[in-house]
C-alpha cells in the first residue's frame, strides 16, 4: 500500500492558491478514479486502487507548516514504512511546467517537507515537486507568490501542469521510482535539443543512403554501358 500525500492548506481562502498545488493533484486522483474523501484524523483520505495498487490519497488538514504531524499518524496507523510515501508539493525553483521525482533529499527550505522530516526522522521518502516558479518581480515577497491565486494564463498552465503530475503517479505505481525519474525528470529544453539531435542524425542517415543508392545505381548503370559496348565491339568483330 502507499500514501500518496498532497500538501497544502485547508480552507477556501487558500483553495486557488499556488501553495496547493499538492492538494489539487491528488484531488484530479480522487475524481479519475473514483475515490471518495472522508475525514481520518488530522486529514481528509480517500482510499482505492491505482494499477492494482492499493493507495490512500492524503490531505492534511492541519495547515502546510504542520504536516508531518498528520502525515506521521497515518504512517503509524497504516504500519508503512517512510518510503511508502509519495509527498506532491509545491516548488519555487521549478519553472512552471515542469517537475521533478526524487528518492529522497532535503526540504530545499520547504516548510511543509521540514514538518515531514522532523515527524518521521527521516528524509527518505519519495517526493514529486510541481514547478510553480518564482515571481517576475525580483524584490516580489515570496510568501505572498506562494500563497497567491496565479492569473487566468498562468492557472492554465499551472492545471496543466498538475494534470501531468496527476499522470505521473500511476507510472510511479506500476514502474517505480528509478524508472518513473528517468521518464519524467526531464528538462524541456535538453529535451529539445535531444530531439533536434536525432533528427539530425537521422536525416544524415537517410542522406547517406540515397547517396549510396544513387551511386550505386551510377556503377550499375556505367557497368551497363560498357557491357552493351563490349558487344557492340564484339558484334562489329563477327560481321
């Protein structure tokens, strides 16, 4: 079984906000497939199956700076270990749309991620962040971007962005961990130019082959004309 735990802060004042973008993704989870929320303790849970997995989706319920109180509960009550945990957060230094898969690591200054720790005395959980990036505005304060409601573009691309977080969850479910960080730890732009690569490389390599063919048809063709010459000379010969 894993918990698969959203953080954020409960509460329509912050429902929108940046800072739930944990909460969002294991609330498109519940819909897809068709779990339904109850209360456990210090969180909202709603349990069902993922690719045969048995999953519980966590919401903590009391505030981000205190997760790891709720969150450490039902590590006790379910019996899991820390690495049983998949923890979808918020992160400033990610751009906006893209992610990252980890095994493990440090908050990164994350209060919600040093509340976990300091409950379950350990940094070895698996954590996927969702980039929401930082303001434009350099002196922008950063708690009032991270407890902001983005604008109607930048919400467009932010629920894109958890909808691909949302997506990456089955395929940690059913590859792993080392193999779902290879598939979506991927920075968009070396991607790019990866893909640029080999179609490059490709169109070399087909240049390559029509050059051959069309040399190749060049010999035949010079081969053919001295043969329809050699008996041409040797008909010449005969009469």
């Amino acid at each position: 079984m894993k918990l698969i735990v959203g953080l954020g802060n409960p509460g329509a004042q912050y429902e929108k906000t940046r800072h739930n973008v944990g909460f969002h993704v294991v609330d498109f989870l519940a819909t897809t497939y068709s779990m339904r929320w109850e209360r456990h303790g210090r969180a909202m849970i709603a349990n069902g199956t993922i690719h045969g997995e048995k999953v519980v989706l966590v919401k903590p319920t009391t505030f981000m700076n205190n997760s790891g109180e709720a969150v450490g509960e039902l590590v006790r009550w379910f019996k899991l270990d820390p690495g049983d945990l998949l923890v979808i957060y918020d992160e400033l230094d990610l751009p906006l749309g893209q992610m990252r898969l980890r095994g493990s690591g440090s908050s990164g200054g994350h209060n919600g991620i040093n509340s976990l720790i300091s409950h379950l005395h350990t940094n070895e959980f698996p954590r996927l962040r969702v980039g929401i990036g930082r303001s434009a505005h350099a002196k922008s304060d950063t708690v009032k971007h991270v407890l902001g409601v983005p604008g109607n573009e930048e919400r467009i691309d932010l629920e894109i962005s958890e909808r691909k977080a949302a997506d990456a969850v089955p395929l940690y479910l059913e590859k792993g961990l080392d193999a779902t960080m290879n598939l979506i730890n991927v920075d968009p732009e070396a991607q790019r130019k990866a893909e640029e690569k080999k179609r490059l490389k490709l169109e070399r390599r087909e240049q390559e082959k029509r050059l051959k063919a069309e040399r190749l048809a060049q010999e035949a063709a010079s081969k053919q004309s001295e043969q329809d010459q050699q008996q041409s000379e040797n008909s010449s010969v005969s009469d």
